[in-house]
C-alpha cells in the first residue's frame, strides 16, 4: 500500500513537471518571436 502511493506521487511530480516542461517550451518559443 505505502510503496504503490510513494509510485503514484513520484508519477503525479514527474508528470507535474513534464507538462510544465511541455507548456513552457511553447511560451519560450512564441515569446522570443514577438519580442523580435
């Protein structure tokens, strides 16, 4: 029980950080283009 809910948060941090990833290299790419 303990091992499979320390998996589910590992899983939801690093999902977490994969969408920020995911969100933020779409603003990084559009920011620089406006800005020029």
């Amino acid at each position: 029980g303990d091992d499979a809910i320390e998996l589910t948060a590992e899983e939801l941090n690093w999902m977490l950080d994969g969408f920020d990833l995911w969100r933020n290299k779409p603003h990084k790419v559009l920011r620089p283009r406006y800005v020029a």
